[in-house]
C-alpha cells in the first residue's frame, strides 16, 4: 500500500509535491516504523516465552514452543562437557536418534538446587546397568552427586 501511494504521486503530471508527495511518503513512514515496532515486540515477546526443562521419574521433559519433549535417561547416551572459561557444566542428553540432543546447563549463572542435581543422578542411573568402571553415565551421575554436595 505505501509503496503504491508513492508511486501513484510520482505518476502525476506535474508532480504534486505538497498535495501528494509528501502526505503519502509520511504514511509510508509510519507504516514501516509500525511494521519495525510490530516486529520487535514479536521478537522481544518470543524471548520471553517459557522454555521449561523437568525430570519426571527416568525421564526429561523440553518445553519448548508448542512441544514437548520426552527423552529416557536411563536409556540414552549420556555426555558432560565442561567449559572452564564460564565455570560452566552442561549435560548432554542424546537419544538413539542422533538428530535429537538435549543440552541442559547444569552450573553457571543459573545453577540447580542440590536435591535436583541428585534426582537427576538417580534418573540417569535409574535402571541402567553399570558396563564397568568407566561407564560414563554412572562417572556423570557421581559427578552431579558430587556437585549437590
């Protein structure tokens, strides 16, 4: 529509530049500040929204847009990886699909309470058998026991 409103004013014989021009390029303007405006506060509102991350049993629940997802850590290939710069841990959770992680920071800025550090211990080492002394899943779980304590 603004677009068509300039165009239509510089079609005119002669250009109408009080009458015509100018009106329809200030309405052109308000109409891309409000399109910005809209557009920010879309982006500011998407920022906000709840992004949730819960254990249930041995298994972790993703809220994330209009999903949820569902990922057994007893049966999942567990990975911790630490970055030392931040002093942050993350958590990695990879299903038997390899298109689907879940990375849930476990220290840093936000870090969780103890007795969630531990029930998510005991989700991970739930049902699953240890394979020996290296099995990473129970070598993860002693270090989030650790780190509630």
């Amino acid at each position: 529509m603004p677009l068509d409103l300039i165009s239509e004013s510089l079609m005119e014989r002669p250009i109408n530049l009080w009458g015509s021009l100018l009106p329809h390029l200030f309405v052109s303007a308000w109409f891309f500040l409000g399109a910005y405006i809209v557009g920010a506060v879309s982006l500011a509102i998407t920022a906000v929204i709840p992004y949730g991350v819960w254990v249930d049993g041995t298994s972790l629940g993703e809220r994330l847009w209009f999903r949820t997802r569902w990922v057994d850590l007893s049966a999942a290939d567990i990975d911790a990886e630490e970055d030392p710069r931040r002093g942050v841990m993350t958590l990695l959770v990879a299903a038997a699909n390899p298109e689907f992680q879940m990375r849930l920071p476990l220290r840093g800025g936000k870090s969780l309470p103890p007795e969630e550090l531990v029930a998510l211990a005991d989700a991970i080492t739930g049902t699953r058998v240890r394979q020996g002394a290296d099995d990473a899943a129970f070598m993860i779980a002693d270090r989030l026991r650790r780190l509630a304590s």
